[in-house]
C-alpha cells in the first residue's frame, strides 16, 4: 500500500508542492525538492545523517535478513527506509535460500543486443516488480559505462555496449521500465570513466573533456533526464589530481549535479569512498557503512549546507517516487519474511525467454540454418552445452555463517573465515548465463534450461536423433561430427567483478574444439554463450556452417538458442560491440597508474579497423532492403530523416534501421539513431522516421565548455543494417547561418 497519510505532516507544509509530495504517484524531481528542502528542515541533525550512511553490514556482507544496502529513513517525518539490492539483471541471490525464487533474466549485454527500447524497458519493469516482491524498493542498476577495453570483466554488466547513443535509448528505457513500478526506485552506475577491474580501486583514468561528454557521460545524462534516483560513483580514481570518483568534486558536484542538472542522490559503490571529506566534494550516500565515514562526529565537522544538501537528494528522490509516508513491507530489518517469498512467476520466464531470444546474433550463416525438416541426426558436442549455474551463496549458508560469526564474537576472526571460504569459492565467478560478482544470480538446475536441454527438446518434437559428446574431448567430437548432418559445438567464455578476462579465447580449448568440427563436417553449427566480445579465428573454415552468439541469457539460453537453430524464431539481434580481427584490434586493460584515454573517440566501430564482425551486425533467415534516404528539416529539430524498411525474403522478420551521421570536424561516422521495426512478412515495408535534436547535431567545444551545433548542412547522413553495412546517404542543404 503505497498511498499515503499526511497527518502528521507540519501544518505548515500544505503548500501545492506538498501536496504533490503526499501522492502516491511519480512527480519530478524539482516539484519533489521543493518539498524536500521543507521536510529537511524538520531533521535535526542526527536524523539527517541516518540518511547519509549504510546499516546493517559487518565485514563484507550484509547482517541475516538486511539488504545489500540499507538506510533507516525517519519514520516521523514519513520517511521509510530505502532497501538497495543489486542488481541490473535481477535479485542478487545472496543467501542460499533465495536461489530459485527469482527470475535470472539476461545479462544488460545481452538486452542491449536486442537494440529495442520497449522490450528493456519490459524487463526492468519485470525486475523492479520482483525487487518489490522481495520488500527491496531499490534497484542498484542499470550498469551503463561504455565499453572501452574488450575484456572488461564487468562488460556483461553493461547496457550501453560500445556506443553512448545505444546506451543513452536503452538506459531510459530501463529507468522508466523500473518507475512503472510505484514506488521503485533506481540507481544508475559506475560514474565516471570504470572501463576496465584491473587495478578498479587504484588507478586514473586520463579522459579529456571532449570524449567525457561525447563518448561517456551521455548514458548517465540519459538517466538524468529520465529522474533516475541515484547515480553510483565508481571505484577509480579520476582527472590529474588522482581523485578517486566518490570525492572527486569535478565529476560529482561540477559535471553531474550542475552542468547535468542531477536531484537525487550519490551513492558510493561499496567501500569506494575514502574520506569524510566526500561529502563535501559532493558524495551523499556512502555504503556499507562499516567505514563509519559519514558517523555524526565526523558529519558535525564538514559544512552544514553540504549535510542538509545531501539529505535533501535523498528526500527528493524518496518524494519523487511516490514513498513518502508510504507503508513499507518491512519497517525494519531482518525483513526474513519478504527475502523468503518467490518472486517467480510465468509471465517472467516467458519474458525473460523472449528477451534471451531476441538477444540472440546470427553472426553467420552458410545455409545451414535454420535445421531443416531433411535434416535426421544432429549432434550437440561442448562440456558449456551442459553447463550448470554456479552458486557462489556457499558461504553465506547457515554453517558457514554460525562459524564466521561464532569466531567474530569469540576471537575476532569471522572476517578470516569469511575470506577463506571467499577465495574458496570464488564470490566473482561467473557462469554462460550470469556473470560473476555482484551482479550474479544464481539458479536451480530446474530452472535453468541448458543448450543441451533446449536443443534436445526442439529435436524431440522434430522426430531428429541427437548424439552427444558433452566434453571438450576432440577425438570424440570429431567422431560423433563425422556422423550426423549437423553438428551442434557449444562454447562459451565467463568473465566476473575485480578482474578483467585473461584473453578473448573462448574457455577450455573451444577454439581447437570448433576447428576440428569444423575439418569433417562443413555444417557444423556454432554457438557462443559470451559476456562479451570473443575471438573467432576459425570463422573461414565453417564454410556452409554458422555461428550463433548470446550474450550471458539468463535461465532461458537454451530455450533462446534451439528457437533460433531450428528456425521457430527468426533472430532479430544487432551486435552492440564490434568482434575483433584480433586481439591486437583491441584495447588491453592497463597495468600502469595512469589509464591514457589517447585513442579519444575513435573507439570500437569509429576506429576505423577491420572487425571480423562489426557493431550492428546481425543476419536474419530473410532479407531486407532499405529505400533512399529522404532528409528535410522539421520545426525546432535539427533534421528528420526516412527511409523504407521492406522484407524481399521468404520468411517473417524484423530489421533494426541504423541512422549514421558523420560531421565536419568528426573522423568517423556516430551512430545517432536506431529503430526496430515491427514483424515484416514477405513483401511488406515499414517506413523508418529518425527525428534528430540539435543535440544530436552537436559535439562538444572544451573551450565552451557546451555543446556547438553544427549547420545540418555539412553534415552527411547514412542509413543501414550496421555500422558497416550502409544501404543509403543523404544531405540536407544549409538552413542555419
């Protein structure tokens, strides 16, 4: 029950704005700070600094029964608690007993290779319901960085892949999806410039102004201008000066609150701040809390304006989400009653499936796909064709728990044991369908449905036998391959949290696996399960073969696959990330102190190299066509462009039109618009509008400080099915100047 009684309110506080404070519904976030600031007022101070610091931690966990981040509210002043839970891709199972009564959707890489803003914005809803269901009322997500270095190990994380206009679409979409839930909020993440783990904690990051706001700061401004509540500061220190984001005044208080024109409020990623002195350099919310960095001593020595504006960001955003005076499910933690409900339901796993499925990218194809009705005997061969979800909550189950916390009160040395079942069982490791870290969730093996279970099923009702070497074992898969019209290789690459990937190779020697497939049969299907980018060196070889990639796909991956394979569903997918040549086409992560920024904007598809498959690519079981491109001006806009999307195959498809724009002082094209459009049967067109804004038009002047539009004129603008398939151009004559 979210509706809310303003009786206790101070009669003085019935002002217009106060009254829009006491509705359950969403308001903005200037109408939610006018009555903030009135609602601050009433706090003494001990009550604003319960806003400004996380409870309910020891050590590196949280307590039984709290939430990965809490905060108590002030129940007086109508103020409920705020319960964080990571994270973008579901409720992290933190405890074993909440494995299996959550949805474990597909990883933001994933969503973003679906480019379809309406179905990201359907999954987020799906997560926050589930969030709210668990008694959590925020989600720590979306993940929206831009993709830097390609083994990343957090790039599964990420919604925004290689580009910010992707990101900046998908990431509104995901906030609004989370706000459709009244009273959600959400906390987009890592600001600023965390593009790589080696050295997360202690490394700069060397980014010039022009490539901030161009290339990375635009997701989160997307954010920003779709309300999200809170904006997380990252682990890496930033700028010439070494300043870890968390305190670092220029991101924080300069580009996000002031020039961005941000309300709510920062929050520290865990342990990320180092100082009481954040505060004032424009952190509001630092977490865990065990630090004890914002306890009341050390709040009473920094500005009080720099408090009360921080509370006031916290008040704001609890307004601004409809929470005030709302009736939380737990008022107080444990909160073991709503952590024990399943969240499951069957409208989420068909659309978990859904999305799994138009994640999918059909990076090529011989012929050989879809399998067909001639087609008797496959072949489904891969040890990650059967692999199982893994569950890191082994310490977090009860022995381990009575243990580390009997030795924490007798002898102080629960943390040692919480480390040594830590490294044990690796809290960071990652599986094919949820990567590792903090934004894992783990599932049952019910649950899950593997490649081979999918594959398996679909053949089943075909009447096709099935074979299977379910190892990485070479001598047997080349066997079984020699015998069957299609064999099906299966291989993935896992990353997680802390570390980046030691290479772009698939895992268990899967490279050689594919190539000696690929040597007796030249059908030989393959099917990558990735949380990023991955080498394919054994590509040419596949002939009349293909290759299927999904991005970390959550419970549904095999289901998502064997639709794809046999042809039930057309594939839809996009690349959001360009597949390198090699791993020399790359961005390494960076072993000094310094991270240089040096290639600037021209990175991924804009560095002009040869990828073996490009951003935006993804082929379909039809074809399509494009129109010319028809370019005009349009009132207030900068231009508006359309071209005509029509289906010339055989079979029922979608398209994803790719808008281009290259600009006179730019050198290289920038994605600046993208649709997908409806199913299309054979024969049938669709007609594709782009309406660009000035901003859209623009690139930054550091001298400015702002962002100079051009003369649509001298810009030059291309329409097509990816960054390297461009089917169209036009130009628009000069209207300005």
């Amino acid at each position: 029950d979210l509706f809310c009684s303003c009786l206790s309110v101070d009669p003085t506080m019935l002002a217009a704005h106060h009254a829009l404070a006491c509705s359950s519904a969403s308001i903005s976030m200037a109408d939610a700070r006018a009555a903030a600031r009135d609602i601050v007022s009433q706090m003494n101070f001990t009550e604003m600094a319960s806003l400004l610091q996380g409870v309910g931690f020891r050590g590196t966990d949280p307590l039984m029964g709290h939430y990965v981040g809490n905060l108590p509210g002030v129940p007086r002043l109508g103020i409920p608690p705020i319960y964080m839970q990571d994270s973008s891709a579901g409720f992290r199972t933190y405890w074993d007993w909440m494995v299996g009564t959550v949805t474990v959707w597909p990883c933001l890489l994933a969503l973003s290779a679906t480019w379809d803003p309406e179905l990201v914005r359907r999954v987020s809803r799906g997560i926050a319901v589930e969030f709210q269901t668990k008694g959590a009322n925020t989600v720590l997500g979306p993940g929206v960085n831009v993709q830097r270095v390609a083994r990343a190990g957090r790039n599964f994380e990420y919604l925004s892949g290689e580009d910010p206009t992707l990101g900046s679409k998908l990431v509104a979409a995901y906030v609004e999806g989370v706000h459709d839930v009244p009273g959600m909020m959400a906390v987009v993440k890592h600001f600023a410039f965390n593009q790589q783990e080696t050295h997360r904690t202690s490394e700069t990051s060397m980014v010039d102004d022009v490539v901030a706001w161009e290339m990375y700061y635009p997701p989160f401004e997307a954010a920003v201008g779709a309300n999200v509540s809170g904006v997380m500061c990252s682990y890496n220190e930033a700028g010439e000066s070494s300043t870890h984001t968390c305190e670092n005044a220029h991101l924080l208080s300069e580009d996000l609150k002031t020039t961005m024109g941000f309300r709510g409020f920062v929050v520290s990623d865990w342990w990320a701040a180092h100082s009481p002195d954040a505060l004032s350099a424009g952190l509001d919310v630092v977490m865990p809390g065990t630090q004890d960095l914002f306890a009341l001593d050390l709040l009473e020595a920094q500005p009080k304006e720099a408090v009360e504006d921080a509370a006031t960001r916290v008040v704001t955003a609890v307004i601004s989400r409809g929470l005030l005076h709302s009736k939380p499910d737990c008022p107080a933690p444990p909160c073991l009653d709503a952590m024990h409900r399943s969240a499951r339901s069957f409208e989420h796993d068909i659309l978990a499936q859904q999305a799994a499925r138009d994640s999918v990218v059909l990076l090529q194809n011989g012929g050989v796909l879809p399998i067909r009705s001639h087609v008797s005997k496959i072949a489904i061969i891969g040890a990650a064709a059967k692999a199982q979800s893994f569950d890191p909550t082994t310490c977090n189950t009860d022995g381990w728990r009575q243990l580390a916390n009997g030795l924490w009160n007798v002898l102080g040395l629960g943390r040692a044991v919480e480390k040594l079942c830590m490294a044990w069982e690796g809290w960071n490791t990652g599986d094919y369908y949820s990567g590792g870290g903090s934004g894992h969730v783990a599932m049952t093996s019910d649950q899950l449905v593997s490649v081979e279970r999918g594959l398996e099923e679909e053949a089943g009702e075909r009447g096709i036998q099935i074979l299977k070497s379910l190892t990485n074992d070479i001598d047997l898969a080349v066997q079984w391959a020699a015998h069957v019209d299609v064999p099906v290789v299966v291989v993935g690459s896992t990353s997680g949290e802390e570390k980046d990937r030691g290479s772009l190779n698939v895992d268990a020697d899967g490279d050689d696996l594919i190539s000696a497939v690929a040597a007796v049969n030249s059908n030989c299907v393959v099917v990558l399960l990735t949380p990023g980018a991955v080498l394919t060196k054994w590509r040419h070889s596949l002939r009349s073969g293909a290759i299927v990639n999904l991005f970390l796909g959550g419970q549904a991956t095999g289901a998502a696959v064997a639709e794809v394979v046999f042809g039930t569903y057309n594939p839809s997918g996009k690349l959001p990330v360009s597949f390198p040549a090699t791993a020399d086409d790359t961005i390494p992560p960076e072993e000094d102190h310094y991270v240089w920024y040096r290639e600037g904007l021209d990175l991924g598809y804009r560095s002009g190299g040869v990828a073996a498959f490009p951003f935006g690519h993804g082929l379909s079981y039809t074809e399509f066509s494009f129109g010319s491109l028809q370019a005009s001006t349009c009132g207030g806009k900068c231009a508006c462009l359309s071209t005509t999307v029509t289906n010339t195959g055989s079979v029922d498809g979608r398209e994803v039109a790719q808008l281009y724009v290259r600009h006179p002082r730019r050198s290289s094209l920038m994605l600046k618009g993208f649709q997908k459009t409806p199913l299309l049967q054979p024969t049938e067109s669709f007609t594709i509008v782009f309406s660009l804004d000035w901003r859209d038009c623009s690139i930054f002047d550091p001298s400015q400080r702002r962002f100079v539009a051009a003369n649509p004129g001298e810009l030059m603008f291309f329409a097509g099915a990816s960054s390297k398939d461009l089917r169209s151009a036009a130009t628009l004559a000069s209207t300005v100047g």
